[in-house]
C-alpha cells in the first residue's frame, strides 16, 4: 500500500519581499551553509510570528522565553544543592560516580 502526500498549488502563494541585496545575499550564505533553502527559514519565521503572536524587535540578541525559564530553573537547583554531581578528583571517583547513577 502506498500513500502519497499531494499539496497542489492552490494551498500555496507566493510572498515577494524588497529587502537589501546584500541582506539577501547573507542569508542565502547562511541558508547554503546549514543545507536549508532560504524559503524554508523564511517561513519557519512567519509561522513563529503566527504562534507566538508577537515579533522581538532588539538591538541585543536574546534567548527564547523557554530556554530562558530553563536556565533560570538550573540557576535555582544550582543555588539550593539540587541536581548538581559532587566535585570529583581523579578517574576512580568519577568511574564510581557514574556507575552508581
């Protein structure tokens, strides 16, 4: 049994954008250097824009709101003793550390 996925070209359209050349170009390097066509990140950030219903606009780069609530988390289990293996010094100690997670 086989079963093919179809998406004809009515469920797609086509966005043109004016932006800068050399912008372009950039992100074209960058989408050639991780192997994803450059379509591809624009509309994983249109679908983002849509998800979260909001768009960051920030002279400083800032981390997703969920990465940032992990590392707050880990800060705190840090602070209070949990999760956080012992201070080990040589290969017997951390060979028995490990075996005994």
């Amino acid at each position: 049994m086989y079963i093919i996925w179809y998406m004809s070209n009515l469920d797609k359209t086509i966005l043109n954008v004016k932006l800068n050349k050399s912008l372009k170009q950039d992100a074209q390097a960058l989408a050639d250097e991780i192997g994803v066509p450059l379509s591809t990140i624009v509309i994983a950030n249109l679908k983002e824009f849509v998800r979260s219903r909001s768009l960051i606009v920030s002279a400083l780069p800032r981390l997703k709101i969920e990465i940032e609530k992990e590392i707050g988390q880990a800060i705190t289990d840090y602070r209070q003793g949990n999760n956080v293996s012992p201070i080990l010094s040589g290969s017997k100690e951390v060979s028995d550390y490990l075996n005994s997670l």
